[in-house]
C-alpha cells in the first residue's frame, strides 16, 4: 500500500475507536476535539490568562500570541500522543493556572517584559498541549481530535485579541484585572478538588 | 395547542406590560420552570450549572456578595473594584482549606455576620480606612468559601462546577456595585442605604437561625 494509502487507512481505523477524555458531540473526532477546550476548564483558563497577560503587556507580544500560542500546543500535543499513559500532571497545571490568574489579576503594574511573557507562553502551551496529548494517546481519532482542539485555540485566542486589542479604558483594565482574580480563584478550588479526587 | 396558547399569552404579554419587551423575555426565562434541567447533571453542563445555581441560590451567600459590591459603591475607589477583586480568590482559599480537611470554626455564624456587619456598613455609610474593610470582607470571605465551594452535588463535574460557582459569585459582586451605582441619582442614596438595612436584617436573621 502506498503511504499517503496507508496514512488515510490508518486514519480511518483509528476514528473508529471510541475515545475517552473526550465527549462525544457527534461531530466526530474533530468536533470532540474542539468541544474539549470548552469541557477542560483548566486549559481554557490558561488560554484566557495567558491573552489578559499578553494584552495587559502592549501590542508587540499579543499581536504574535495567536500564532504562537496553537503551534506550540499542537507540538506538545504530537509530543504527548508519543505517551503511553496520561501524565498525572494535573494538580501541577492547577497551580499554574492560578499563578497565571493571580499575574493578571495584579495586572499591568508588574511589568513582566515580552521575553518573561514569551518564554512562559511557550512552555505553558507546550506542558499543556504535552498533558492534552498524552491524555488522548492510545485512544481513536486522537490526531484528529488534537488537531480540531488546536484549531479552536487558535480561533478563540484571535477573538479573544481581537476584542481586547490594547490601549484599553479604564474600566475595561479593571475588567481584566478582574477576570484574572476569578480565574486565580477557579484554579484553587480546581486544586482543592483535584487534590481530593484526581480525575 | 400549547404552542398556540405560549404565542397568544407571549402576545397578551407584550402589549400589557409596562416594560420594554427584552426585559419581559429576560424575566420570563428567570422563572421558567426548573424541569428542563432535570438531567443536567448527566453531562458536564451539569457541573456549570450546578456551579452557577449554587451560588445565587443561598439567601445567605447571595446578600452578602451584592453587599461587598455595594459597600465598594459606598467606599468608592479604590475599593470600589479592589474588594470584588480581593474577595473570589480568598473565598476559593477558604474553599481550599474545606476541600483539604481543615476546619474552620462557627462557619454558619461567620457567614451571617458577613450579611449583619456589610449590610450596616452600607445603612450607615461608614468608611473605615481600605486595609480595614479589604482585611473585613476577606475575612468573610474565608467563611463563605469554606461553606459553599466545598459543596458538591453528587455526578456533576467539580471542575466546571468551581468555575461556574466563582463566576457567579463575581457576578452577584457586580449587582451590588450596579445597584450602589444608584447613588448617583437623586434619591438613589436611601435606596442604596435601604438595601443595606435589608442585607442587614437578613444577616441578623441568619444569625439567630445560627445561634439558636
């Protein structure tokens, strides 16, 4: 058989497989895939905090975060399908979704630097996209899956930039600033729970 | 028939209603029936809803949040936006402490005295300096959050449920600052200070209730 053969047959087989961690929409792998960013809250979080970090820090770094962001997820997400079994990282990525909030929550004031924020962006949405992958390797349709959920970063950060596109107003800062502390706050009830009953 | 009977008394509606025809659909969908969500708890929306209901359905929970938004209202800013800041993450702290086993004693009387004390603040105006009222409504905080984020409704998912529990939480603060908001009309001040009376008389009511 060919290879671009053997590729669509090995495609076919494994979207036929029943995959976990995921929930069905009907869609498919892909439609599952997307739907997940909206079912893992912890993921959705990072993202928005990341793009409250990036737009509370100046145009230069957020005009690229769209970019940067879904690519970075996409390889950790390759990396992780790579894993046999799923990274038991999630308390780990609790914490850091609460360190994030409380970064934005704080807000511009800090001045954390473009290099700080890119260096950051890029190992969270690669550690993230890794604990993504991982959780979905050995189960059918897991590529396409990854790849409809890196799709939907890349559409929901390029919204959330668009609409939050710097200078802002007074009150419009205030309203990062607090999101950022409700997503400080989900993420430590997140740890709470997950130090309870790790999912 | 019933799809009939729904258009002609939206329609009945409509034209009798004093108010604007958004508002009598935003009303219609608050008390719709609850039965439609009966089997929310199956999948993950379950978590978010649960999460969102819990807490704006507490009488105890929901006078004291639109209280910490009110007082910011009177405070003005800073603390106007500084104490709806503050208190979701020291509230999830709280929620923390129950969720790893650490007790916290008098919770109940706790969460009353929020209601009792912000409710006052607000009739009375006072004005303490921002550290005093930020480590005040933190403090309480810690009470609400060790009561209620630990609360869990059987088969809902924990993670979308704390979420959603944070976010309305948030969102009954921006009610209160909505209606302390209402100071700046004529009159709007006895309104402002007749809901404090009001989150007052409820705190004291709940206190009794802790007490007894």
């Amino acid at each position: 058989m060919s290879g671009p053969g053997t590729a669509a047959a090995l495609w076919s087989a494994l979207g036929s497989l029943p995959l976990a961690h995921l929930v069905p929409t009907g869609l498919g792998p892909w439609g599952d895939g997307m739907a997940r960013l909206m079912l893992q809250p912890l993921d959705l979080l990072l993202l928005v905090a990341l793009v409250l970090l990036a737009v509370q820090n100046g145009r230069s770094w957020s005009d690229r975060l769209a970019l940067v962001l879904p690519l970075n997820w996409l390889v950790g997400g390759l990396g992780g399908l790579l894993v046999v079994r799923e990274l038991p990282l999630a308390l780990l990525c609790a914490a850091i979704v609460t360190a994030m909030g409380v970064l934005a929550a704080l807000g511009p004031a800090l001045r954390l630097g473009e290099r700080f924020l890119r260096g950051g962006t890029a190992a969270l949405s690669l550690l993230f996209g890794l604990v993504a992958g991982s959780s979905l390797a050995g189960h059918g349709g897991a590529l396409q899956a990854l790849l409809g959920e890196a799709v939907a970063i890349a559409v929901v950060t390029a919204l959330l930039l668009m609409a939050l596109d710097p200078p802002h107003p007074r009150w419009l800062a205030l309203g990062l600033r607090l999101i950022g502390s409700w997503i400080a706050a989900s993420g430590l009830l997140m740890l709470g729970w997950l130090s309870r009953q790790p999912l | 028939m019933g799809q009939c009977w729904r258009l002609s008394s939206w329609a009945v509606l409509r034209r009798h209603s004093p108010l604007p025809p958004a508002l009598v659909a935003l009303v219609a969908a608050v008390l719709a029936p609850a039965a439609a969500w009966a089997h929310a708890d199956l999948h993950p929306g379950g978590g978010l809803v649960a999460g969102f209901l819990h807490p704006i359905t507490g009488l105890d929970h929901v006078v004291a949040m639109v209280a910490v938004g009110l007082w910011g209202a009177v405070l003005g800013p800073p603390a106007l936006w500084l104490l709806p800041l503050a208190f979701p993450p020291v509230m999830a702290l709280g929620g923390l402490l129950a969720l790893l086993g650490v007790p916290l004693p008098g919770v109940e009387v706790g969460i009353a005295l929020s209601g009792l004390v912000m409710g006052l603040m607000v009739l009375f105006e006072l004005r303490p300096p921002l550290w005093l009222a930020a480590l005040l409504v933190a403090s309480f905080a810690v009470f609400h959050g060790h009561a209620h984020g630990a609360e869990l409704p059987a088969g809902t998912h924990p993670l979308l449920y704390s979420l959603a529990f944070v976010i309305a939480t948030g969102l009954l603060h921006l009610v209160g600052i909505l209606l302390g908001e209402a100071r700046r009309w004529p009159g709007g001040r006895a309104l402002v200070r007749l809901a404090g009376a009001g989150v007052a008389l409820v705190g004291l009511w709940f206190l009794e209730r802790a007490l007894a």
